[in-house]
C-alpha cells in the first residue's frame, strides 16, 4: 500500500528542517509529539487514547524520562494489545546516531529483554532500528547486534509496506508480528530473560549453599539451611527491584560490596561497618524491617504483627567474595536486567521453576542442590501463562465485583490453596487494583483523592500505597505446603505493592504489610485429623515437617465464621498416586479414606483439590482451576464427577483439547469454574486455535469487541448445556453445529462393546527389548534374528516367534508388513486351553537356542520391576494376560492414530503389545460380520463420532483405547428386512473389496495411481452407505465431512 499523506508530509518537513533537528537543541519530547506520535498513529495506533480505554487496556503507554543511574528509568513507548505488551519503542533525539553508538542500541535492548518481549524498536525518525531481543544484551555489543532491519526516513515511503506489515496494528493484532518474531531465527546467544535469571539465581544457591554450609558448619539443619539461602535471596532481589523503581536508594546494595573506603562519606553515616559485606548487609536488613514492616524484614517482636521473627540468619557468616559476586553483577552495564521492567509474572516464572529445587547436606556437611522428588516424577514445573490467570480471575473474582463498591468488595474473600510463587494471587491483586481504579475514578476522582485512596501521578490515577496495602490484606489469601513458595508468594505480593509507587511521601511511612495472617503455610489437603489414629510421640520429625497438616478453620477463623471464603482460584499439582507413593505413602492412603475423589483407581492429586476447594467455598462462593481434563473420562474421575453432578456445581468449562497451555509439556488441559449454589446449566467452550481464543477470550479486552478480525477462524465452539448433562458416568460434552448430531448418535442403543465378544489390549512383557527381535532370514524350522539390546544377531527356534505388530503397522484395512518377532515363552495346555508358562527343563530341551538368549538376559529380566522377578520364572511376562485371545482372528486398532486405522488378522497370526505404540485387538460376536463392523468403524461418521469426544494429543491424534472405542454406535440390521439385509450385504462386499485392494502390490507409478483412485471411490461409497444406514441429512452429512 502507498505511504498515508501524513508520511509523506513528515519525511518532507524533516528533510527540510534536518540541521535543526539535527542540532542538540531539539530534544526526545519534541521528537516524539512531532514525529513518531504521528508515524503511530499512521499504522493504526491509538497513540492518544481517544478510544478512551480503560487504564489496563490502553494501546500506548507512555513513559516520562526519569533518570536512574547511566540510563532512564523506562521505555519511552509501549505497545500493547488488549492490556498486553508486544514492544518497545524507544525515542531518542535525531542527534544522536543511532546506527552506530552502542549505548542507545544496549539501552533498548536491556529493556524488551527484561521485559521478555521478541522485539523493539529505536528510533529518532531519521533512523529505525528493529532489535531481535531475544539475545541476551552484552554492555560490548555494537550496535549492529541482533539488529534485524535498519530504515532511514528516506525508505519509509518506499518501505511503508514492509513496516506495516509488522508495526501496524492490525498486523499485530492479525499476528503477523508475532510470525515475523518468530521466523526470526534464533541467533547465538540467544537467552529469554526467565531463563538466564533463573540460571543466575540458581548460581546464587549454589554459592550461598555452599559457603553457608561452610561457614557455620553443624549450625543447621537442612530445612534452616534452605530457609536462610532463600531469604537472602528474596532480600537481596526484593531491595534491587525497589531501586529499579525508586523506592530505595539506587546503587545502596552495589556499595554494600565495595571496600569501605570507596564508599561517598555520607553514606558512611548511614551504614555501620563492621568489616564485612554481610555485616553491612545485614544492617540494611534492619534498616529495611524498620522501614517496611513485612515478614521479609521481621527480626524481632512486634506489636501487631503476627509472623515468627527470623532469629538466625543475621548471625550467619558468609564471606564477602560469594556476596560481592552476586551485588556487584546486578548494576548497569554488567548486569543486562533492567530491574524495574521486569515483569511480575515473569519473576513468578522464574521462581516457580526455582521452588523445583532443594538444598540438601551430605554426611560430611557439604550443600547439594538437587530436583524435589515430586517436581521430578511429575516432569517439572507447570507455570500457569498470564492470560490463563487473567481468563480464570475474571470470571471468578471479576463476577463477585459485579455490582459492588470498595466497601462491599472488601468483604470478598480469595484464596489459592496450592499458591505456588503466587501467580495466581497476583493476578487477583491486578484485578482489584484495576477495579478500584476505575471505580474511584468514575465516581469523581477529587472526591477520592481528598480521602487518600487515589492520587494522579506521572502514569495518571493510581492507588496509593495505603489503599494497596487494604485491598492486599482484606482480600487474597494463600495456603502452600512448601514453606519457601509461601515466602515467594509473600514476595511478589509485596513487590506488587510498589509496582508503580509514584508517591513522594514514602520515605515517611512504613511502606508494605505483614502478610503471615493472609500466606501461610501447609498442607491445604491434610488437617489435624490425619494423626488420630497414630502414636504421635513415636512419629519421627521428618514426617510432621513433610506432613505437615493444616487447619483451615484455625488459621481462617473469621473467614470460616463468615460462611468460608468467596473465590478459590489456582493451579493445584498435578502428581499421580503411583508417584506420590514412592515418599508419601501414608499421605496417599489418608486421601483414600478421607475423600470421595480418591476412592477409585490410580487418582491424580488434582482431583482431591477440586474435592477440598468446594468445602473451602461459603454459600455463593465460585471456583476456577486449570487442571488436566483427564478426569472426564478416566476411572479415578468418578468420584469428583459424582460430586460435581450430584451437587450441580458445574458453571463453565473451556477445554483446550490438544491446545498446549503450558510451555515446554505435554499437558491436556481444561479451565473448570464451579458454584457452590446449584446450577440448571453450564457453559461448554471447545477450544482449537488457542492463539486467537487467547486474544478474544477476556471480555473487558478492546480485541474481543471486534470480532471482524475472527469471522470463520472457527477457533473455538461453545454452548449451553443442561446440569443433568454432567453425570457421574464419563463426560463427553459436543457443542456447536455438531450437538444435535453427537447426542442422536449417543442414543444409538448398540454399541461396539455390545457387538464384540471381547475388546482387549496387547501384551505386556516389561521387556519389550529383549522379547521383540527382527527377523534377518530363516529356515524350515529356525529364524536368524537381531537384538537391538544385544546389537547382535541369533538364530532362534521359529516356533516360540510370532510375527508383531505395532501401532503403525495398522492402516485402514490394512496391516502392513512387519519383521519383528515376539518371543513368547509360552505354550497352550490341551487340558484347559489355558496358557502355561514352558518350563526351564522342557525350554532347555526343546528350545536351546531361546533358552541360551534368555539366559544371556537373565540378570536384566530378574531386577524388572525392582527383582520382582527373581525365582524360577525369572523369563515370564510379569503381566500374562489375554494370551488365549491373542491368536484368534480379530480386528486391531493402535493406541492412538490421527484417524481411524482400524485393519483386520484375518488368520490370528499376528500378535501385539499394549500401552505406548501398541494397540486393542477386537473380537466381533459370532451372530456379526467381522467386515461389516469394519466397514463401520473405519467409516467417516465414527472416526468424526469418535473424535468428539476421545482424548486428542498434539499433532492431530486422537485416542483410541478401549474405553473410547468400546462407546461407538453400532447401527445393526434387521435381516427380516430386505433392504436393509440388501444394505449389510453391501457393506460386507465393499469392505472385502476394499481388503482385497490394499494386498495389491503395484510396481509402477501408474498403477499405484490406479489402485489409489479405486481405494477412494471405495471409501467414498462406504461412507454414503454409512450416511444412509444411520439416517444423517445433507445439512449432518456437511458436518461430518467439515
């Protein structure tokens, strides 16, 4: 597109004005009310606000140039999407040469790092810089580093259409920004900021675990020792952050790490030294307790405040080398952070993943860093991403201030009872800061300003510190086990508090609240009961500390007194109880016996929290989890269904089907709101293009009220659904355009499992790498195979080798070819047709080859499952089951597949394992045609019935074990009909032809062309069969074919 008129008329005023504006006179403030604010506004930006959006959700943010050390305090630009930043830009006057000087290029680029944004801008009009700041900034870096487009103003009419390709707003907003970002391919050196300061503090674990240990030998325990570190941590980046945004001193803890007399003579007055860097540190500790009255800073008793004071880290010795490491990194130009962009929930991201860890001592004294056991079976850290936080506080928390004043909202009272680093309190705080602020500011801001509540600072209105302080204390509350997640909790609360302090009297108060009233710490499913039964005395230490019981009612008395709290919200953990055994066994059995949702099955712990949530919750109170949506369907998911249904709890689910919510795992999600009051009806979203439902998904968000932007994405499906909809039974909700098409097939009184004699899964030897070889050649009686465990081959007696398929091997209709063998060192009993394990005397004699090959394994076979297998039949299968269905003929599906593959042995010959790449093999009832059911199954109809519903994984595949194969509707035939016996005579003829196509074996390309064509018009005819058999209409029929 052609440059607008207002470009064209900037380039040529600049070009006639260029030595003035050159001149040092002709500063930033100028330039950017001139010149960049209408380059904005020309690709699309609401540079002024004139939409009038709310604070949160304006398009720019503009920064005032504050000076802080060598560089300013903030971006002079920030763009943003529904509330969401996507990048900087950062003005500088048009004297300054950008092209070339390091200084403005590292300044821009420290910025978007910190901050985790993929790109920024520099720009002076003359000059447009674009930065990959993905790479970590270096204080040496030219100018040219990770610089991935360079424009003067003389390119801007000719290149307008490459910039707006990627600046404007509706290239943002359409995602063009954010594909350009990432087709940037990633350079060297490139770090996300969570990332590298996550290895920085880790770094500072390390050192400060280790010197602690050394320094003050035998004087801790090892949960003291945890404890210590992470205060000092926490203190250290809570201090640096409140220089970052003014509320202290900037450069206080850098001169902590300097010889004393490099230190200017008035700050000599300030600090007592005592001939130490922690010494020095530990009186501005003291300083810091008197200053802001918070558990981070607690040494001694206190009136009103209830927390334990911390009465031993002050006395710890640490040498001044680890501490001055650690200070003297975290200042402009060594340190690349600029401390005051950093965003909240990237600091949560980054604790949350630290909080994995724990310090241990070794016999001799020495500190370990090591993976907590269950952060370690559960496959690391899920960080819940921000606009998850915000979609599950806006409509719980959002809803409760429906109609609400400051003084009624008060009252509410929020809780996360597995906060974590405290993501989702933090959220909860930003919702309320935002409400309060518009709400103070719609009612008549002097009103409220004369009250002290709000006050108009250099970013507009905002609360003041004490009203802040209010809201915090009055409403969130959090409960964790880890003692060390509740201090980050109290953490990023407290750096929330003096986000934006922008207040010039706070030298002259006590600026943050205590929060040991509101963050606490234990176990939020395990109260006082749990020792009933047990001998306390003879309980040994470490069992209280990892018990570590919780009475709700205790520690929430007024909350309780009122009825209980008015929002549940958060992430609870997701461990399976296989897991948890391995060092909670105890626990897992006090779960068992105390809670329904863990009655049934191998539960994961989620389902418990839903259970505790509930009775957490007063009268009217809501709930909002992320949590896998595994419990729809699985077995352990009937005691938390029988409580939502029985309860009529269910208020809204967004199920992200094979949407990937969390970074870096493969985790299936769902976004579960309750109501404690009965509900008639719930809301169901299906959820397929989360990027766009991310962007539209917020209601308060300007994207989600224009809605051109997402005519036919067709990125989610939602609807209403009745409360008797959710049973106990398995949940299978379908909404949108195939609803009515779904529930008339779900009526279908036959199903699969009523057609089938039996429907089973593969075998499982627990060795799959020594039962499964490959076929080389073979003989009349013998095979030559090769071990992949071995990496040698074998010749083996071919009687006791069956021909093994996998899940890929399985096509529709077809089987492919396969050489590996299962060894199977079983053979049938003629007595009871039963299957025996041969015997080692007969095996030694009949089949000496296998034999030697087993023994050869005996030692890997023996320790399978922790030497369960020791004995005399150290070579059996650990799980020998369906043995005598094996060899029969049957149809087989795999595991999982992206459609439906289902193929048919038509002799029994194959044999097939369970779990991962294996499958279920189907044996039809004698009174049905094993191809008429195949020409069913493989059908579009049930493989579109079938993904309604079945669990679907990354990449386009669905599940297809028995628990969801065994459900699909089988239309049967009346053969006192003629039509529709002529109908299942059909469908027998297809299908046998559509098995005899896929054994054709063609040569060339034209007749595979050939034979492709035929295997498609057959499919094609098969499938309107199908459409007939079941009855669908043109209109269903559209539906099923999308």
């Amino acid at each position: 597109m052609t440059a607008p008129q207002i470009i064209i008329d900037l380039v040529e005023r600049f070009e006639q004005n260029k030595a003035d504006y050159r001149a040092g006179k002709y500063n930033e403030t100028q330039l950017r009310r001139e010149f960049l604010d209408p380059f904005f506004k020309a690709l699309g930006w609401d540079v002024d606000n004139e939409q009038s959006y709310a604070e949160a959700y304006k398009d720019v943010v503009h920064e005032a140039a504050v000076k802080v050390g060598e560089a300013t305090k903030a971006p002079d630009y920030a763009f943003r999407i529904g509330g969401t930043r996507k990048f900087f830009v950062e003005a500088k006057k048009p004297s300054v040469n950008i092209k070339d000087d390091i200084s403005p290029a590292f300044q821009t680029r420290r910025y978007a790092w910190s901050a985790k944004l993929p790109l920024s801008v520099l720009s002076d009009f003359e000059e447009f810089a674009v930065y990959d700041c993905r790479v970590k900034p270096l204080k040496n870096d030219k100018a040219s580093v990770a610089r991935v487009m360079y424009f003067t103003y003389q390119d801007y009419l000719e290149k307008w259409d490459e910039i707006a390709a990627i600046f404007s707003r509706d290239a943002v907003l359409k995602g063009s920004f954010d594909q350009y970002a990432t087709s940037k391919k990633k350079k060297r050196g490139t770090a996300e900021v969570d990332d590298a300061f996550l290895e920085e503090i880790e770094r500072w674990r390390e050192l400060l675990a280790r010197n602690i240990a050394l320094r003050n030998k035998n004087a801790l325990s090892p949960r003291e020792l945890n404890e210590a570190v992470q205060l000092t941590i926490d203190r250290i980046i809570f201090l640096r952050i409140a220089e970052g945004r003014g509320v202290e001193v900037y450069g206080q803890l850098q001169e902590m790490a300097a010889p004393p007399p490099s230190l200017p003579q008035m700050r000599r007055e300030d600090v007592e030294f005592r001939g130490g860097v922690y010494s020095r540190l530990c009186d501005l500790f003291r300083k810091a307790d008197t200053r802001y009255n918070s558990g981070l800073f607690h040494f001694k008793e206190e009136k009103g405040v209830s927390g334990h004071p911390d009465t031993f880290t002050l006395s710890l010795s640490i040498d001044d080398k680890v501490l001055q490491d650690i200070l003297e990194n975290l200042y402009y130009p060594e340190s690349p952070y600029v401390f005051s962009e950093i965003p909240s929930d990237i600091l949560g991201q980054v604790y949350e993943r630290f909080l994995g860890k724990v310090i241990r001592l070794t016999p001799g004294g020495q500190a370990k860093v090591e993976e907590k056991p269950e952060v370690r079976k559960a496959g690391g850290v899920y960080y819940t991403p921000t606009y998850i936080v915000d979609y599950i506080v806006e409509n719980t928390v959002g809803k409760l201030l429906e109609g609400k004043t400051p003084t009624s909202a008060s009252k509410l009272k929020i809780v996360d009872p597995a906060c974590g680093s405290g993501t989702f309190l933090l959220g909860a705080f930003q919702h309320l800061i935002d409400w309060h602020l518009s709400w103070y500011v719609a009612d008549g801001t002097s009103k409220w300003a004369k009250k002290k509540v709000i006050f108009e600072g250099r970013d507009g209105w905002q609360l003041t510190l004490d009203e802040k302080k209010r809201i915090l204390t009055n409403n969130l509350f959090g409960v964790d086990i880890d003692a060390q997640a509740v201090e980050v909790t109290k953490l990023s609360l407290l750096l929330k508090v003096i986000e934006k302090p922008g207040q010039l009297d706070l030298l002259a108060q006590r600026i943050l609240p205590d929060l040991s009233a509101n963050i606490k710490c234990g176990n939020s499913l395990i109260g006082s009961d749990y020792y009933d039964d047990k001998q306390m005395p003879l309980l040994p230490d470490e069992e209280f500390w990892r018990v570590n019981a919780f009475d709700w009612q205790k520690a929430f008395k007024d909350i309780f007194t009122g009825g209980g709290f008015d929002a549940v919200i958060g992430n609870p953990p997701y461990i399976r109880i296989q897991a948890m055994k391995a060092w909670a066994p105890d626990e897992v059995e006090f779960y068992k016996s105390k809670y329904l949702s863990a009655k049934k099955g191998n539960y994961d712990i989620y389902v418990v929290f839903v259970e505790k949530a509930l009775k957490l919750l007063n009268t009217k109170g809501l709930l909002g989890f992320i949590l896998p949506h595994k419990f729809f369907n699985a077995k352990y998911g009937a005691g938390v269904r029988k409580i939502l249904s029985d309860g009529k709890h269910l208020s809204k689910i967004v199920h992200f089907s094979d949407q990937q919510v969390f970074a870096n795992a493969t985790t299936y999600t769902c976004l579960l709101f309750l109501n404690q009051s009965t509900q008639k009806e719930f809301e169901f979203e299906k959820v397929d293009d989360l990027a766009v439902w991310q962007l539209t998904a917020m209601e308060q968000n300007p994207v989600a009220q224009n809605p051109e932007f997402f005519k036919n994405s067709g990125f989610s499906e939602s609807g209403t659904l009745t409360a008797e909809k959710a049973t106990e039974d398995e949940w299978n909700f379908v909404v949108g355009k195939g609803g009515v098409l779904f529930e008339s097939l779900s009526q279908f009184s036959t199903k699969l499992e009523n057609v089938a004699a039996r429907i089973f899964q593969g075998i499982k030897t627990s060795a799959d790498k020594i039962y499964i070889v490959e076929k080389i050649e073979e003989t009349a009686d013998k095979v030559k195979v090769f071990s992949k465990e071995k990496n040698v081959s074998f010749w083996m007696e071919k009687s006791l080798l069956h021909p093994l398929v996998k899940g890929g091997n399985s096509k529709r209709y077809n089987l492919t070819d396969t050489k590996r063998l299962l060894l199977f060192p079983y053979q049938k009993n003629k007595k009871d047709n039963g299957y025996h394990l041969i015997l080692d005397t007969e095996f030694e004699e009949k089949y000496p080859l296998i034999w030697k090959y087993l023994l050869d394994n005996k030692t890997y076979l023996e320790n399978r499952e922790r030497g369960r297998m020791k004995g005399k039949h150290w070579y059996a299968y650990i799980y020998p089951k369906n043995f005598n269905v094996m060899p029969l003929p049957k149809i087989f599906v795999p595991d999982i597949a992206p459609k439906s593959s289902f193929s048919l042995d038509k002799t029994g010959e194959y044999y097939f394992t369970g779990g991962a790449a294996g499958g279920y093999g189907i044996l039809i009832a004698e009174n049905y045609s094993r191809e008429y059911v195949l020409g069913l199954l493989n059908s579009k109809l049930l493989e579109w019935y079938l993904q309604q519903f079945s669990t679907s994984m990354r990449g386009g595949w669905y599940s297809y074990e028995a628990r969801y194969i065994r459900k699909l509707p089988v239309r049967t035939i009346n053969f006192d009909d003629p039509a529709e016996t002529a109908q299942h005579a059909e469908m027998v003829a297809l299908v046998e032809r559509m098995l005899a196509l896929h054994e054709q074996k063609p040569q060339s390309p034209r007749e595979k062309e050939m034979l492709q064509r035929q295997i498609e018009m057959t499919d094609a005819t098969i499938d309107r069969l199908v459409y007939q058999l079941y009855g669908l209409t043109e209109e269903e029929i559209g539906i099923v074919e999308g």
